[in-house]
C-alpha cells in the first residue's frame, strides 16, 4: 500500500461538496483534488503560516492498518476525573480495555493515518503513553503558561454540548450534520473553525468557501477566510473578503457583541499592516455607501472618524473605528467606546483630520479629509 501524504484527507469532505459519489473518490485524496479557489493554494504555504498552537508531536498506531507514525497533536485537554479513576479496576467510564490515558484525553489537531488514511482509531506506544501521563502530571503542576498551550486540563466541548475526542471525530458530527443539511452556511463556518484549530487552514478554506457560496454575507466566514489567505501571503484575495467583513458586519446577529468588536478589530488591523500608509488604508476602508446602502446614516459613521487615533501595536486603538462597522450592534457593549455628539444643529459633529500615531504620541501620519 502507498503511504500517504504528510496531511490527510476526509473523502466525505469532498463528497459532499462536489456532489460526487464516495466510490468516485480515492480513498486517501490529495490536496489537487481540494475544492474551491484557495484550499490548494493554502496546502502549499501551509508549513510556513502561523500557528494557533504550538507542534505537540506524539508517535501513535493506526489501530486499522497498524502502521506507528508522528502526528501533531495539538492542544490536549486533560479530563480529570477520568484520570484520578485510572487505577481502578477494569475500564474508565466504559471504555473497552484496560485504563489507559487515551482515555482521558482529547486532543484539537487534525491528522489521518499517513498509510490508509484512517481517523480516530489509535493506540499508543508505550513511549507516548508514558509521554503523556508525565505531561498530564507537569500540566497540574507547573506555571509554565507555555506548556498549557500544549497540555491543560479540563473537556473540550462543542457549542451542542457534544464532546469528541479526536478533530477528526468533530469533522464526522459537523459532516453528518451537513449531509442532512448542506446548505447550512453557518455549519460549514463551525467545521471551518475546527479545521482551523486542528492546524489544517487548507481544509478550513474549502469549508469557509462552501459557507460563503452559500451565504455570501457570512461575517464569521468572510473574516476568517481573509485572514488565512493573509497569513498565506494572498494578500490582495485576503483583503478583498476582510473588506466584505466589515460591510456586513452590522447585520450578523450570531456571535456575541464583544467578540465582533475583536473579529472586526483585528480585521482591521490586518488591512493596517496590509497598506503602506494610513492614506491607503482609509482608501481601502468601505465608505458608508457601500455599508449602509438606502439606510439612514444614525451619526456613527462621521463620528467614528471623529480626530482618530490609531496606535499599530494597541489593539483597543481600533475600538471606536470597529464599533462604527457593528452599526447598532454596539448598543449591546458595556464598555463602547463610540460616543454620538451632534451638533447646535443636530447633524453629527467631526473633525475632519484621521491621525496615526505610534506609541511615543509621534505623530507619524496626517490626514484631511
């Protein structure tokens, strides 16, 4: 049998996009036959984009083909009661076999069998078992914060209340719910966001575009896809979906006021860092045609460029230009930094200069507008 590639995967991924039978699939797909403009494009550069957690690369034995191989596995969470119950006579929590720390952990990173492309069906080597009850033991101990970004205790669990313990596993239930309903834009965001957590930005591009065929408007979508192509070096493509972001940012009722305010903060700082200087920045800008097209313009927008200071390295610099694009959205913050004044006529009152400054108070650029 060949060996697979170093990443692997899901046929249904693709099954379920292209429409196409499962038989018409192989069995251990390639990146070339990834869906979409960007997936291949990512699996290219994806060894050099950044990471949402460190490498935490353990040997593991496929229990299907039982080849042993290194995989990455991600943040391991740690659950404990599981683990004070190893000891105990006979299997944890009903799990077959004698106790093991297999049993007690769950792990974000997405990888398949390099030899048949199998998931979630592992066991361990003596080696890394022992590896992972000692690191199970240095995460309860130590306040090395490094360290728990790799192992922490505690479950890992999905906004519907279901636990799983390999990405791989998450991928199945988001699937499974997509087969049933694969016009779910909001679905294919939630399998997009595991992807991204397993360490696989390529499989989370193919999803984030299969949500945005679907929803064009998807803010969460638009938002993620732009800052993975971003951090790809895609910059113009990542900045045209960071743009959509922020136009419909205002009308998405699914996330929570505070944490749109970050997703279009950093949006926004990614754009920054994208252009050469804050003229081409406030050209990239959407203009409020764009954002509030045939709605009554409520004072935000003048005021959200009201004598702007923009500090690159401080993230909450970016709160009052972030909360213009919420729209009325921000009403639900308790701690807005976007306040209305008008006028003596009652029209909203602005200056019209847009400052950059760094964090000596130099003023580094000027803008009349």
């Amino acid at each position: 049998m060949v060996i697979n590639k170093k990443y692997g995967i899901n046929p249904r991924l693709i099954s379920l996009i292209t429409a196409k039978d499962l038989s018409e699939i192989p069995g251990s797909p390639t990146s070339s036959m990834l869906p979409g403009l960007y997936g291949k494009i990512i699996a290219r550069k994806m060894d050099k984009m950044p990471r949402e957690v460190p490498k935490n690369v353990h040997s593991l034995i496929c229990t299907r083909c039982n080849h042993i191989s290194k995989y990455n596995l991600g943040l391991v969470a740690i659950d404990y009661d599981k683990l004070k119950n190893m000891g105990q006579d006979g299997p944890v929590d009903g799990e077959t076999g004698p106790p093991s720390i297999i049993d007690c952990i769950q792990a974000t990173g997405y990888f398949r069998c390099r030899k048949c492309n199998a998931a979630g069906c592992w066991k361990l080597p003596g080696k890394t078992e022992l590896s992972l009850c000692l690191h199970s033991i240095a995460a309860a101990i130590s306040d090395n914060e490094d360290g728990k970004e790799l192992f922490s205790y505690g479950v890992l669990q999905l906004a519907d209340g279901t636990r799983h313990r390999w990405a791989t596993d998450v991928e199945e239930h988001y699937l499974n719910k997509l087969a049933e309903q694969p016009e779910d834009s909001f679905t294919w965001n939630r399998l997009g966001n595991s992807y991204l957590r397993g360490g696989r930005p390529d499989l989370a591009a193919v999803a984030f575009e299969q949500s945005l065929k679907i929803d064009p408007a998807q803010f969460e979508s638009l938002y993620s896809l732009g800052k993975i192509l971003c951090e790809a070096g895609e910059l113009e493509a990542g900045a045209k979906y960071l743009r959509q972001a922020l136009i419909h940012a205002r009308r998405y009722e699914r996330m929570k006021a505070e944490e749109m305010r970050d997703m279009i903060t950093s949006a926004l700082m990614f754009l920054l860092e994208i252009c050469n200087d804050i003229e081409e920045f406030l050209n990239v800008l959407p203009k409020e045609q764009e954002v509030l097209p045939g709605e009554t313009l409520d004072g935000s927008w003048a005021t959200g460029f009201m004598d702007l200071t923009i500090y690159p390295d401080d993230y909450k610099s970016f709160y009052p230009l972030a909360e213009v694009y919420m729209g009325k959205r921000r009403n639900e913050l308790a701690d807005k930094t976007l306040c209305i004044s008008t006028s003596e006529g009652g029209q909203p009152s602005f200056s019209p200069e847009v400052r950059r400054e760094d964090k000596s108070g130099k003023r580094n650029k000027k803008r009349k507008k």
